[in-house]
C-alpha cells in the first residue's frame, strides 16, 4: 500500500498471478488501482469473471483492447480527480 499511496501513476498488477487467491493480499492491501488478469493464469473466462464479481469495486483490464482502455481511462481519470 506505500507503494501505491506514493505512486503519481496508477498501480496495475495481474498478468502473473494465478487465480483469485494470487490477487487477494494484493486487493485486500489496497495495492494496486487496477487488476490486470491474464486469462489464462486466471482460471479462463470463468475465472476472470468470477474475480470480477468478487472484486468489483476495481477497474480491471483484460487482454481485450477495448476493456483495457476503459478501466485505464477510470484509472486516470480518479488521479486527475485528486
């Protein structure tokens, strides 16, 4: 959570991690602004969606192009914000 308070960009993490558990202490840290899930080390469509539904008060940004622009623009949008 340091990292992130002192960061001026947003924090992304998630292509590495395996399953809901890898995302947890990440989540429950507050240490990142948004998920980034590979789906294949997220257990598929299935278990991106369900670490979705599980975590839905982050952004997250898959491989999907289109996904990925829009939760970065959330992203940026809340730094600008303040």
């Amino acid at each position: 959570m340091a990292v992130r308070r002192s960061a001026r960009i947003p924090i992304l993490t998630g292509e590495s991690l395996a399953l809901i558990e890898g995302f947890r202490p990440f989540i429950q840290n507050q240490a990142v602004d948004c998920l980034q899930p590979d789906l294949v080390h997220a257990g598929g469509i299935t278990g991106t969606k369900s670490l979705h539904q599980s975590y839905c008060r982050l952004p997250m940004a898959t491989e999907l192009t289109a996904e990925r622009k829009t939760a970065l623009r959330q992203v940026v949008a809340k730094y600008r914000a303040g």
